[in-house]
C-alpha cells in the first residue's frame, strides 16, 4: 500500500513535474507570473500525504492517468497558442490586468485537477486528509482573478490595509537610520546609499494575497490536527499574526534592497519577484512544526500522567 501511495503523490505531482522539465522558466516563485505555486502545492501534498496509512487501489491510480494526461496536454496546448486565446480573450472582456488573466486558468485547471484526484483517491474523507494544497491552489487562482479584474487599487477593502503597513515601514526605515523615508498614501518615497527610489504600493505588493492565502492553509492544518478547538483557535490568531509580522518583514526587506543594494529598477523588480514566497512558505512550515512538536509533547506528557 505505501508503494501505491508513493505512486499516487508522483501521479498527482506529475503535472508539476512535467511543467518544471518542459518549461522551467515558467516555473517562477513571484504568485502573479508563473507557476511557481505549483511546485508548493506539490510540497503541501508531499507533507500531508507521506508515510499516511491509507492505501490507494490499483484501479483508482490507473482513473487518474487520463486525467494528468489532459492536464499535461492543456500545458503543451498553451505554448502552441491557446495561451495567446487565453490572453485575447481577456482583451475582449476588457480585463484591465493580462498577466494575472493568463496565470489564473493555469491554477483553476491545477485545482480542479487536484481535488479531482484526491477525491478519486480518498472519496469525501480528501477534505480531511490532504485538504492543504488545494486550498493554497484555488486561494491563489481567487486572488488572481481578483488582481486581474481589480488591479492597483481598485478593490477598496483590500487596498484600505496598504497605508498603514506603509507608514509603519517608513517609521521602521527611518528609526534604523538606514536612510530616509516618507510616506504618502500607498506611495513610499526612499532615499539611501544608491539615490531615490518611489515606490507605489497596491494591495498585492503590500502582501495582503500572502496573508489571505497562508492563512487559509494553516487553517487547513489545524482543522485536521486532534487537538481542543479553544487552542486550534489560539494557535490560529497568533498563526495570523507571525503571517502578518512576516509581511512586514518583507516589505522592509524590499525598503532595505532599495535604500542598500540597488535603485535599478529591473534588478529591484527580481528580488521583489521572489521576496515573498522564499519568506511565507518556510514560515509556514516552521510555524506548523512547532504546533505539532508542542501538541505531541503535551499528548505524551498527558498519557504519562495517566499511568
């Protein structure tokens, strides 16, 4: 059984695997260009699905092929034009941000295609048992068509939060004397070793998506984790809050890049690229390991007491 398992998790990732092999410079870790959230699905599956007692039938592997062929052939079909009808499409509706219209459909199809195969593989219990990855999958193609139909800052209650993690940035920069900073609305104004930089800041950039989506999967992990629902809440709170002070040590980090290493837009742009998700994901991970080191000390000390 833990042989079939193992097939069933290189099944459902083969997708993935094939995208990295085919087309690695689509595989990038900035959420609104490219498929870099497939490769941390692939993780959260990995993480949920390993060393399971739970087996998988022969025949429920042999139903997903089909279904991971036509994923795979949706990929290739992308790069021999139906990306371009995608993105006309888009032009048609007048959808006012492309980029995120093209990437979307990549992590609808992902979704569906996960939840597909995990229902064939566990029936309804899914939910229960590896509901991580597609939560982090169908969070980021929400967020996506949110970006691409209320870019910038259009969407108000979103975008509302951007001011003051702005000033509260600005108020970091300058109190480390690390250069200077002004704040004005969503748009920071530095000034350090390598000239002036402005930066505008929209709900996306600020990492409002980041927190929404993380939040949502540890949710997920805590929901199946048998521990009290009183201490599945407080760990949830303060879960948001890590989430959040990360954001915030994110967008420093991008003032710091700015007022420290570089004005240049382009070399600027890669760091930022990138800058969330090498700091969310491990985050999350450590943040859940934790909860789980505690709960099995706190079990363990319980069923001595009872002895």
């Amino acid at each position: 059984m833990q042989k079939n398992l193992f097939l069933g998790i290189i099944l459902i990732a083969s997708p993935t695997i094939f995208a990295l092999a085919a087309y690695p410079d689509t595989i990038s870790m900035s959420w609104n260009e490219g498929r870099g959230g497939f490769m941390f699905a692939v993780v959260f599956l990995v993480a949920e699905l390993f060393g399971l007692k739970l087996g998988i039938s022969k025949k429920r592997l042999l139903a997903i092929i089909p279904l991971a062929i036509l994923v795979i052939a949706y990929l290739i079909a992308l790069d021999n034009g139906l990306q371009d009808s995608i993105k006309q499409a888009g032009l048609d509706y007048e959808v006012p941000l492309i980029d995120s219209w093209i990437w979307l459909w990549d992590y609808v199809i992902m979704t569906a295609f996960v939840v597909a195969t995990l229902f064939i593989y566990f029936g309804k219990k899914w939910i229960r048992i590896a509901p991580a990855a597609p939560i982090f999958l169908g969070g980021s193609a929400f967020i996506l068509a949110l970006d691409a139909v209320f870019p910038y800052d259009t969407l108000g209650p979103l975008q509302s939060f951007v001011p003051y993690l702005v000033e509260l940035n600005v108020w970091l920069v300058n109190v480390s004397d690390l250069g200077t900073a002004v704040a004005k609305g969503n748009l920071m104004l530095l000034n350090g070793d390598h000239g002036r930089m402005a930066l505008q800041v929209f709900w996306p950039s600020a990492g409002v998506h980041s927190v929404i989506i993380f939040s949502l999967v540890m949710g997920a992990f805590l929901l199946k984790m048998n521990i009290q629902r009183n201490r599945k809440a407080v760990y949830f709170v303060l879960g948001i809050i890590g989430t959040i002070g990360i954001n915030v040590i994110r967008i420093f980090s991008l003032s710091v890049y700015a007022l420290k290493v570089t004005t240049n837009a382009a070399e600027w742009e890669e760091f930022h690229s990138v800058a969330g998700t090498i700091m969310f994901v491990p985050w999350l991970f450590v943040f859940l390991l934790i909860v789980m080191v505690i709960e099995n000390r706190r079990l363990k000390k319980m069923e001595a007491e009872k002895t």
